[in-house]
C-alpha cells in the first residue's frame, strides 16, 4: 500500500522524519539505535561490547518476528547482522 505525499510517496511501514527523511518503522527500534552505535562506535575499547549488545538485539528481534510477516525488517535485521560479524572480523575483535 503507497499513501501519497506532497513529495512523492510512502511505502506502508514507513514514516516522514521531521527532519523530511523518509524512515522505515524499524528504524526507531532499539535493534537499530544499537546496530548504528556499534557501526560509528570511534572508541576502540567500547566497540567489542557495542557490537555485542547490537547482536544481542539484533538475535531477539529475529525472534520476535519469526512468526510475523515484517519481511522488509526481517532483511534489514539479517544485513545488520552480517555487517557488524564484518566489522568484527575487519578489527580482529
């Protein structure tokens, strides 16, 4: 389902930041805030528990969803895990 908007539209589980970004539901999710603090983690100390407790999540909301249908965030959690074991082999953690 597509709902029209003055600039264009929007897919049905997303939603028009206030800053005019189109977002998915998924991306207020704590999965998410986690996922995208391990990434930009810069302190070499914390990064190991930062992409541990995003994993952690990450694994939880897969959980959640398995009987669900929310497909597009069923990918984005399975390409935020695939990133942060990158991220974890890349840094040798």
């Amino acid at each position: 389902m597509e709902l029209n908007t003055e600039g264009g539209s929007l897919r049905a589980g997303s939603h028009l930041s206030s800053s005019g970004i189109v977002e998915s539901a998924y991306q207020s999710q704590p999965w998410y805030e986690a996922y995208m603090a391990a990434l930009f983690e810069s302190d070499r100390e914390q990064i190991r528990a930062s992409i541990h407790r995003a994993e952690l999540l990450i694994v939880h909301r897969e959980r959640e969803l398995l009987a669900g249908r929310e497909l597009k965030e069923q990918r984005a959690l399975d390409n935020a895990l695939h990133a942060l074991r990158a991220l974890h082999g890349c840094l040798k953690l």
